[in-house]
C-alpha cells in the first residue's frame, strides 16, 4: 500500500452516539492521496467531510477502519500520541483562523514549536518564525496583533503557523470561508504554491470555485465518496491576480521551503 | 517535560490580562497579609506574656490562704486567712531547697507627703521578696532583714507612685505618710509595666510585712506566701513537702480539703500562654478564611478563564499539546497567581504589623516560619483551586473546542 500514498484510509467508518440515537457520520470511505496532491474535499453540510476531516487531521479517530499517515497506522492511536503526529506531520488551517487573540503574528506562528520535542533557544524560534512569516508574505507585521491585521492577513499568519513543523500534509477546513473572492485567490495562490513546493494540501470547501484550484476533487454525500476525481480546468490563481489587480503575494523569489 | 515554554505561555497570559490577574491576586494578598498580621499580634501577646510570667520569678511557688469550705462558703484565694506567720517560717526551716520565702500581705490606701496624695496599694513583704520576684531597685536600697524584725518604718516606692507623689524630685530619703504614719523611703523600684491583667506593676509601695500588719492593714493573717526554689529539679518535691507541711500544721485529717492553695509559677504560665495561643489559633483562622475565599476567587476567574479560552485550547491542542501541557499552563497560572499574591500579601502584612506595633502600641512577633507556612499555605490553595479548571482545560475535545463560539 505504500506506493508513495502519504494517507490511506481503508474502510472507515465513525459513529457518533448521542443518547439513543446511532448518527452513521462516515461509513465506509476507502481513500488513497499521494505525496504532492492537492485534494478539495467536497459535499454539503451533513455529508460527512468534516468527520472526515478530523479523522485526516488526527482530531479524532475511526470507529473502524485503519488510517495510514505516511507509512504508520495511526487509528488506534491514543490522545498524546495523536497531539505528537498533529504536531510533527500536520498543519492544520481554518475557516475563521483560530488565532490566539492578543498575541503577535510571531508568537502565533511559533505556538506549534512549543510543543516540539525539538528545543530551540528563544532567537531560534524568532528566526524561524520570521522566516515563515516573509515566506507568506508578511515581512514587516511580525509584531502586529490579529486584531490589526486584515482577514486575509491572519489567514497567511495560520497558514505560516501551519508551515513552521515542515508538515506532510496541510489540512485547510474552509480556509476561505471567511474571506471575500479577492483574499480567497489570494490564499489560494499560496496554496497553488506552496503545493507546487511538494507539500501536499487537503482542503475542505464547499465552494465549487475554491475546489477549482485543487487538483483532485473527492465529492461526499451521507458518509461515502460520491464521485472522485481529476480536475480537468484548473485555476491558477497565481495568474488571475497578475490578470486582475497586480499586486504580486510575496516578493519574487520568495523561497517556501523554508 | 515541556514546562520551561508552558511556563512562558501561562505568564504571557496572566500579562495579557494585568487588571484581571491583580484583581485575582488581591484576595490572596488580602488573605495572606491577614493571616501574617494576626498570628503576628498573636504572638506578640504570647511572648509579652511570657515575658510578664518569667517577671514573677524563676522556681517560684506561691501558697494563697483559703478556699474554706468550713462553712460550705468558699471564700477563694487568699480569702479565709489560715495562713500565719509561723507557716512561712516552717516552710524557710524544714523544706529542703527553699532559697527564699516572702511573707506576703496586701492592701490599697492613701498615701500623702506634703500636699499631694495618691491612692496605691501597699505590699508587705520580706527582705527576700526583691529576690524571689528578680526585681531589682533602680535607685536607693532595699530594706532589710533587720528592718523586718524591727517592723521599721522604712519602705521602697514604684515610679508610677513616686511620679504622682513627688514628681520630678527624688523621693529617696523622703517621708511618706501611709495612714498618718511616716514612712522613710529607702529605694525606688525598676520598672516593670503592665501585669498581665493591666495592672499597673509601678504603682506600688512595698514595706516590711512586720510594718505592715503593725501599722497600717493590721490582723495577723497572710494573703499569700511567696517561696523561691534553688533548683527547678525540685520544685514537684518541694511543692508537696510544702502541701503535708501545712496540712499537717493546720490540722487537716486526710480526706478534708486543704484550707490554702498551692500554685507554682510554671502553671500559672501554662495557663497564660495557653489563652494566648488561643488567641492566636482563633485570630489565624479568621485571617485563614480570607485566604480561603482568596482561593476560591482564583478558582472562579480561573474557571471563566477556561472557558474564554476554549478555542485557544482547542488550537493548542490542534497543533499538538497534550492534555497535561495544558494542565500544567493553567496550573502555573493560578499558582502563579497565588504565591505573587503570598509574597505581595507577606510583606503587607510584615507591613501592616508594623504600623500596628508603631502606631497602636500592639506588640507583634513575625516568625521566620509564619512567613513560610503562609507562602506554601497560599501556593497549596492555587495547586488545590487551580486543579479544578485545569483538569477541566485538559480534558477538552480540541474539536468541539474548536468549534466553540
């Protein structure tokens, strides 16, 4: 099975029990996503991407089934050692941010660090920070607090948070939910980029536009796969900015790898 | 494993919210500040009273006439008058150990020199009264042993009755007129301050008690005979030889109650001291409820604080913190809140002991160990009330605390 997939899901199922009732949330998704994809998870609210989501991201587990991460068998997984892999193999982006509140761009990008096994002194971690934060495009708003920055901005700062552990996979529920269209391209191109780079992205939107800078789009109804697959038109965000107001994301040259 | 960065999250929190955070502490600084003034008032009684006991005289048993119940009325210490002169001689002659014996009798009267007078109260005693009670003169001599044979109209005066009486003048060698009968004064006395009870120890005249059952109380009854042991060893032995000798004097036959009363100055100590440390217990524990509701005002703004910060849980648990990560942060947070608030609340009431020593003239006793028990007391109620929240914090799904609005 590890024929370069970086997730596999074999036959999972959840379900949630709320008092009597039996809610069937996923029931039986099989999926295969390669090293380097870019997936848009599909389907309407109810359909189950969202459970599905969380079982990617290591929030939650199947209730059966096996989830391979990157060659390991993390279904059975308990609490902190879930917190580890989210730690070392994910990032996760979402719809409104998640930003801690009061706190710099900086100390929100570095949050993931903190809880790295890897100990680095404190002009590390600022360094490291800095450097993602120029990466997306935020040179000079290190210091500035969520609430002084734009919607897109605090986006970029989660997805540079999301950026810092060098993740396998960046999980991105909704990220554009918030956004009005010209901030959606905005991280969308950083998405297209950031993929092009080889970190394969995930996303979840319902949004048949956002799905269309994807690659791969996985449509989901009542907790099975409906349809999957290649994108044959893909945006490309990059160039419907250049087409529409110029205003390059990042300076030219910027390095995403890190 | 992590504390070091969870130590820096849970302090730039507490900053994040300054008014909140102080407002928190002042309970605690409130309770710890309350506990260490009034264990420090209570002790300072203790150690004035103590100091006040040790004043009485070292090895020292004091033999009170009294508590008849010949009649089946018990008149109390001192009340009946079955002790006579010849009891304290026995005692001075046939218990082994006495150093010194004081016949001791007492009363208030008039006192006048020249035109000014004073109502005091006259001790009769013997020579070995300045001995037995180690209170020294501070000016003058003592009267003597021959004085006391002779029934010498001779007397030493405490300062409070030689202010009033003579003012700034010296009033050894003066007359003084006790009921009309002239006194010489020999000596005046040190100062000793209150008495426990709030007597005034100074406003005193002491006289040979030959002078005064003589010339001025008259009877032939002691109130009460003071008596001085060389070795604390044998102040038990002493105290009963002293019990069978009297018993056996007065002609008590077994089974009948004694006519006197035997104390020792080490009871009488224990029974002072043990007032004041309940003093004490009661003053810490009314300054220990404070505390406790310091604590639990660390509980509450540390529950609401979880609460407000559920997403920022749900976050830090998303990017890979463990529940005890984030049982360690808010448990740092209230610790932290509470053992500032301790060293705050230490020194306020370092602080506010003394103003009252200064200002109120109430002597107060700080102690190393009152100072640590309140810091680990105020450190033990954040683990206790900050436990609670933080368990609460760590046991969070990140999904649904994600999700929360």
């Amino acid at each position: 099975m590890n024929n370069g997939a970086i997730v596999s899901l074999i036959d999972v199922h959840k379900t949630y029990r709320t008092g009597e009732m039996e809610v069937l949330a996923v029931r039986g998704v099989s999926l295969e996503i390669k090293r380097g994809e870019f997936v848009a998870l599909m389907g309407a609210s109810g359909s189950g991407k969202s459970t599905l989501m969380n079982i990617l991201g290591c929030l939650d587990r199947p209730t059966t089934g096996h989830y391979i991460l990157d060659g390991a068998d993390v279904s059975r997984l308990d609490r902190d050692r879930l917190a580890d892999i989210r730690n070392r193999k994910i990032g996760f982006v979402f719809q409104n941010f998640n930003l801690l509140p009061r706190t710099s761009a900086r100390e929100n990008v570095e949050l993931p660090l903190v809880y790295s096994p890897q100990r680095l002194t404190h002009s590390e971690l600022r360094e490291k920070a800095d450097r993602v934060l120029v990466s997306v495009g935020l040179a000079g708003r290190e210091d500035h607090y969520p609430s002084q920055l734009s919607g897109g901005q605090q986006q970029r700062v989660a997805v540079a948070r999301a950026l810092i552990n060098q993740p396998e996979v960046l999980l991105a529920d909704e990220p554009t939910g918030n956004l009005d269209s010209r901030t959606s391209v905005e991280i969308m191109a950083i998405f297209q980029q950031l993929n092009e780079r080889g970190i394969t992205v995930i996303m979840v939107t319902h949004e048949p536009d956002i799905a269309a800078y994807a690659k791969r789009n996985v449509m989901m109804r009542d907790g099975v796969i409906l349809n999957d697959h290649l994108v044959s038109q893909r945006a490309d965000a990059a160039s419907q900015l250049q087409n529409g107001t110029p205003r390059p994301l990042s300076a030219p040259g910027t390095d995403l790898t890190m | 494993m992590r504390v070091g960065p969870t130590f820096n999250v849970a302090l730039r929190a507490l900053r994040r919210n300054k008014l909140r955070s102080v407002l928190t502490a002042l309970g605690i600084i409130i309770g710890v500040g309350a506990v260490i003034a009034m264990v420090g008032i209570g002790n300072g009684a203790k150690a004035q009273v103590e100091a006040q006991i040790a004043s009485l005289g070292q090895n020292v048993i004091l033999i009170f006439s009294g508590s008849t119940t010949s009649s089946g009325i018990r008149t109390g210490w001192g009340g009946a008058g079955t002790l006579k002169i010849e009891d304290a001689e026995a005692i001075r002659r046939e218990v082994p150990g006495v150093i010194g014996v004081s016949e001791e009798v007492v009363s208030t009267t008039q006192v006048a020199a020249g035109n000014q007078n004073w109502f005091t109260r006259i001790y009769g005693e013997s020579a070995d009264y300045f001995d037995i009670r180690q209170w020294p003169l501070a000016d003058g001599a003592p009267f003597t042993s021959q004085d006391v044979r002779s029934a010498n109209k001779v007397c030493v005066i405490g300062r409070t009755t030689a202010s009033q009486i003579y003012g700034n003048e010296n009033p050894i060698g003066q007359i003084l007129r006790i009921k009309e009968v002239p006194f010489t004064i020999t000596g005046m006395l040190t100062p000793k301050g209150l008495s426990t009870q709030g007597v005034d120890q100074d406003d005193i005249v002491i006289m040979p008690y030959t002078s005064a059952m003589k010339r001025v109380i008259g009877g032939t009854n002691l109130r009460n005979i003071n008596v001085q042991i060389a070795d604390p060893q044998q102040l038990e032995a002493a105290q009963q030889q002293i019990v069978s000798l009297l018993r056996q004097r007065h002609n008590i036959r077994p089974g009948r109650d004694d006519d006197f009363t035997v104390r020792n100055q080490q009871e009488i100590a224990q029974a002072a001291t043990a007032t004041s440390r309940v003093m004490t217990l009661l003053l810490g524990a009314i300054a220990g409820v404070s505390l406790v509701v310091g604590g639990i005002g660390i509980m509450n703004i540390m529950l609401v604080s979880v609460t407000e910060r559920t997403r920022e849980i749900g976050v830090r648990m998303a990017v890979g913190a463990h529940g005890t990560d984030i049982l360690t942060q808010f448990l740092i947070e209230a610790v932290t809140l509470s053992s500032v608030g301790g060293v705050i609340g230490i020194i306020c009431g370092i602080g506010a002991s003394k103003v009252l020593s200064a200002y109120a003239n109430w002597p107060t006793l700080i102690s190393i160990s009152s100072v640590a028990i309140a810091f680990l007391f105020s450190a033990a109620v954040g683990i206790f009330f900050g436990f609670y929240p933080a368990r609460k914090a760590a046991a969070l799904d990140p999904i649904e605390a994600l999700r929360y609005e």
